[in-house]
C-alpha cells in the first residue's frame, strides 16, 4: 500500500531524507512554527517513517531531540542507484538510457497511451503507477500538466 503524505508532512520528511534536523531547524527552513513541526514530527514518528534520539549538548545546554527519516525503501534504492551507476560503467551514459527507454517500453505497452489526449495519458499512467506502489498524481499548474512521482515502493 503507498503511504500518502501532503504539505508540510512531507516536506518534513524529504528534508530528513537529506540530514537529520531538530524541530527548531525544520521550523526554520519551512517557515513554520516550531510547534506545527513537532505536531507533524509526532505523526511520522508513530507511522514509522521518523526515528528521534536524545543528545546531549556539547559543553553546557539542555539536551536536544535530532529527527531523521526512517524508511525502510533507503537500502533499495541505495542498490539501484549503485546497479545503475554500474551499469553506466559498462555500458556507458548512452546505454543506460537505451536500457531504461527499453524498460519503459515494454512495461507501458499494455496501457496503449500513444493514441491518448494527454491528460488521460497521464491520469492512466498515473493510476497505473499508483498500482505499483508510486505516489504518482497528475497536478495542473497555471495551465500545465504535471506528471508527479513522490516516492518509490
């Protein structure tokens, strides 16, 4: 099942993807308050998405809370990025692509896309992914279509 997150949930989540941060500097960096951080560090946290350590301050200080994101998907993309980069060392950049236009191919063929208009293109690429596990949704911005992919199975 793909976990859905929106707003600032998420934005707090792909900021601990990067590092680990206090509630005071995710505050900081999404221009929230320090209370909707902790709000929304609380919600992760019990789906499992968000793990917390104490630490202690170097010298004198209180001792501080440190947030970083706990998904369990890391390790598997860690090893597709490693594939993929040993993939482009045998075969070069331009074998990558060819291989992955490939893979494409062969995996969209059966939703007949070609003789769409876009936008049900890409709402029935969209539902498919969202089948596979992605959180794809088709977004419209002044006028434009967006197909977005937020997180891999």
């Amino acid at each position: 099942m793909a976990l859905v997150l929106e707003g600032t949930k998420e934005r707090v989540l792909d900021l601990l993807r990067l590092r680990p941060y206090t509630a005071k500097e995710l505050a900081e960096a999404l221009g929230v308050s320090r209370v909707a951080v902790l709000k929304h560090l609380q919600d992760l946290e019990a789906r499992g998405l968000v793990r917390s350590e104490v630490r202690k301050c170097l010298g004198r200080g209180r001792p501080y809370r440190l947030y970083v994101a706990q998904d369990r998907e890391a390790p598997y993309a860690a090893l597709c990025g490693d594939v993929l980069k040993g993939v482009e060392r045998v075969l070069g950049r331009e074998g990558v692509v060819r291989l992955l236009l490939e893979r494409n191919r062969s995996l969209f063929a059966p939703l007949n896309l070609a003789a769409l208009p876009l936008r049900e293109r890409l709402t029935r690429l969209a539902q498919f992914l969202r089948e596979q596990g992605y959180e794809a949704e088709v977004v419209e911005e002044e006028g434009k279509l967006y197909l977005c992919q937020k997180r891999c199975p």
